[in-house]
C-alpha cells in the first residue's frame, strides 16, 4: 500500500521500510535532559536549556514537543548552548483555556525567546516550528544569525492556493478542517498521533515506548485541542489569512535574507518534496543541502545521527 492509499484508508499502514536507525535515546526515560519552566503570558512554558556558547534553538510543530530532538541535542551540546522548548498547549508546557491559534502560539513562544533575551541565535526549525522560527527570525534579525530547516512551511508549497494543490495530502486536510470530522478523527480517535505520526509520518513505525512518551501530554480528548488546531491553520485558498499573510512575509523576507541556510530533505518528504527543494536551491543563497534519504514528515525519527552530524559539521563554519 503506498502513501496514497495510506491516506485514503485513513492512514493505516506505511509501505516504506528501513532498517531502524541507531538511537541512543528510545524511551520517555531517557531523554537526557531537564527541563525549566518560565511564566509567559500567564502560563508555564517548558523548555530545555543547558550547555554555554553560542545559543542553537531547536523549535518542534505537531503532534510533537522538544522530545522530537532527543537524540540530536547531544551533537550540539558540548560546544553551544542548546534551548528546545515544549510549544503552549504541548509537551510539559501548561494547557491554557485559550484557542491554539497561530497567533497564539507565536505569542507564547515568542515571547520566551524574548525573555531569554538570546543573542546570535541559530534556529533548527521544522513543521509549525518553522513558520513560528522564520516569522521570529525576520522581526528580530539582528539577533538570529543562521537557520537550520528541514519540512519548513515555505514555499512553493505553502500557503496552498486550493486542497486539490496539496496533492494526496488534500483530502485529509480538509477532513480535519471540517467541523465535526476533524474532532472525530484528532481528539477522538487520535489519529494525528497513532496514525500520522507513528505511521504515516516516518519510514519505520515508532514503537510503543517511544510513542508512550509523544502520547503522555494528551490522555484524552480535550488535551488533544491543540492537536487539531494545528491543522486548521493551514491555510488554503488564503485561509485562515492571518496565517498565509505570515507566511509570505516571512518567505519574502527568508529568500531574500544572505543568512546561512542549512536545508535538510527526505524523499518523498511532505512540505518539501523533491520539487519543492529543487524550488528552494535555485532561489536561496548561502545555502548548503543535506538530502537524508526515503523518509516522509518526521526525520529526525529516521535520521537523527545523520541530522545530528550535519548540524554539527555545519555549526563549526557558521
């Protein structure tokens, strides 16, 4: 059964299979660090932080937290200082009464770099933590001096014109967009976790520790709001606009930035398929590629010590 049909059927098994890759970090018990909290806009922020030096900011999207980085913080950590943090909603971070809008987000978010008062920051971004990293990184410049990206919101790929541009991935979007379908399938039969993530969104099937840890923020429907949130601001067809307008801005601002750029690609991937990154290569400068591999959304999964070795080789000349 490829993608396609893995879709169709309501995502219920991958066709692509790899050897599992060398993990030193597995299980909840083993992720190596401690996590600080910090107080923003009235709830607590989870977040690690260790190591000195040059501050590297590893920003996680859905359905994940900074647990997605366990096994590449260590090739960062004895020469900078690393910061992960769990997003509002997600991880060990508080889950306020509020909408999990972008806009929210970024408020939460934003406002714990801001308070950690970070200079010459690197970003490694992926999925929603892209967009929250590319929109913070153009208001702040000045303080952010490279950018690691892999499965980034960009273009030509995002904001989707329509569901049928997005290709396979249509369909589901705009069944998770839609009242009461959306609610059925992410908070009550929690497929953005059991299906996409475990499944769906890697090469090899995580196993039960591993999702045992991804799953403990959201033990029942109403943890998962934040889950289904997400999806729904994606933006196709201009909305939500508030998001596509983001987007653009931070796109225009990203192409036309000298910044050091760091791209990492799988195959087929999702928000950065073949295409896609041919599209980013042509038209980005000082950037340098690594491409991992057969893979789908969540690479670090797959790829850790891989995506580990690139970023530290690249760190040292940037």
């Amino acid at each position: 059964m490829n993608r396609r049909d893995l879709i169709r059927t309501t995502l219920a098994a991958s066709a692509i299979t790899l050897a599992a890759p060398l993990q030193v970090f597995s299980a909840a018990h083993d992720f190596p660090y401690d996590k600080k909290t910090a107080t923003i806009l009235g709830s607590e922020m989870a977040y690690v932080d260790t190591g000195s030096g040059r501050p590297v900011v590893f920003l996680h999207g859905n359905p994940t937290s900074s647990y997605l980085w366990r096994n590449i913080l260590p090739h960062a950590a004895d020469s900078h200082r690393i910061i992960a943090p769990d997003l509002i909603g997600m991880g060990d971070s508080a889950k306020p009464d509020i909408a999990y809008s972008y806009a929210d987000h970024a408020a939460h978010l934003h406002g714990l770099l801001d308070s950690l008062d970070l200079q010459d920051v690197v970003l490694v971004i992926h999925d929603w933590g892209s967009a929250l990293g590319f929109d913070w990184a153009m208001q702040n410049p000045d303080r952010v001096s490279a950018i690691a990206f892999m499965e980034a919101i960009l273009p030509p790929v995002m904001p989707a014109p329509s569901y049928e541009a997005f290709g396979e991935f249509g369909d589901l979007f705009k069944a998770w967009q839609t009242p009461g379908v959306g609610e059925k399938m992410i908070l009550e039969e929690n497929m953005f976790l059991e299906v996409v993530l475990r499944q769906a969104g890697v090469a090899t099937p995580l196993t039960d520790d591993v999702m045992a840890a991804y799953k403990a923020p959201y033990p029942t429907p109403e943890s998962r709001a934040p889950l289904l949130a997400w999806p729904r601001q994606v933006p196709f067809a201009d909305k939500p606009k508030e998001v596509a307008d983001t987007i653009r801005a931070y796109s225009e601002w990203f192409l036309a930035s000298d910044i050091p750029k760091l791209m990492l690609t799988v195959e087929p991937g999702a928000l950065i398929p073949p295409q896609a990154a041919d599209w980013l290569k042509e038209r980005l400068s000082n950037l340098e590629t690594a491409h991992l591999g057969p893979g789908a959304h969540f690479l670090q999964e797959d790829y850790p010590t891989e995506i580990g070795m690139a970023l530290a080789r690249w760190l040292k000349t940037h």
